[in-house]
C-alpha cells in the first residue's frame, strides 16, 4: 500500500470527525478537508440553504461528485458529512481511495454534543434517533469502528493514526 492514500472518517453528526480529522491531519502533515465545508465552499452556500431551497437530493448530488473528486486524489484526511458513505456507491469509492473509519458513540453522547445545533444541521430537525438507526447498517459496512462515547478527540486521533501506520 502507498502511504499517500486517502484517511477518511466518517460517522453519523457527533462523533467527532471534524475535530478527530483536523487533529490526523495535523499529526500527519497533511490536508484536511470537511466534506460540508468544501461543499459550502465550492457553492457559495449554506448546506441549510441548499436543503432548503434545492432538496436534500441536490444536496446527495453535490456529495456525490465531491465523493467522486476526491477519490480521485491521494493524501487527504477527509472528514465526511454523515449521510455521504451511508451511498453504497460514495463508500465503495472512498473504501477504495484508502482508510477508512466510522466513529460511533452512544446515543447519549451524541445528544450532549449535537446540543442546540439543528440550524446548522438541516436533518437534526428530524428525529436524529431515527435516522441514525437507519444508517447503522451502512455504517456497519465500514471495517474499522471507532466508538468515541468516552474518548477524547486526541485518543481517537491516535488510534486512527495507529490503524493508517497498520494500514500502510
């Protein structure tokens, strides 16, 4: 395996993976990209905005081809949003691109760090609970979990950079 491949971090929101992300990043000397700001970036806009104004459709769309760029390149830690890999299609691409990751946490821990949030998170102002049982099996499918419940952001950091050193 080249050492230039791709560490990818995903989960469903509170888990950690921006913050995990930026500290791997930091640790490896290498880019960091959020899935949600690139796509902000790259459009102009809010992700609530597009929901609101396009659909959640649109918006898959818009991961879609991120996914797809992405993968394309190497070294990259890429936090992604949490419905991006639950796309059979998007994990399959970023499974391929290099290290993969799913952060969970309990179902407590993600309401305390989730908190007052839900104008930032447009499928937070639906029962959160719900759709993340329905994610679970998508994020089953990825072969390393992390489970962040009562770990710091550091301790997760580690041990992802463990794995990409096993990985590699």
């Amino acid at each position: 395996m080249s050492n230039d491949r791709n560490i990818v971090i995903t989960g469903f929101m509170g888990t950690g993976k921006t913050t995990v992300g930026q500290l791997v990043a930091a640790q490896l000397n290498r880019e960091f990209i959020d899935t949600d700001a690139e796509i902000v970036r790259r459009t102009g806009r809010s992700i609530p905005s597009i929901f609101a104004q396009d659909g959640e459709a649109t918006f898959r769309a818009l991961e879609g081809r991120l996914c797809r760029f992405l993968g394309a390149h190497r070294g990259f830690v890429i936090a992604t949003g949490g419905g991006m890999l639950v796309d059979e299609g998007n994990r399959r691409v970023m499974l391929a691109s290099g290290l993969v990751v799913c952060l969970g946490a309990s179902a407590e821990a993600i309401e305390r760090r989730i908190g007052n949030t839900a104008d930032d998170r447009p499928l937070l102002r639906k029962d959160w609970q719900a759709l993340l049982e329905r994610r679970l099996v998508a994020y089953a499918a990825i072969p390393h979990q992390i489970d962040t419940t009562d770990k710091t952001p550091v301790t997760v950091a580690e041990e992802i950079v463990a794995l990409w050193q096993q990985f590699m």
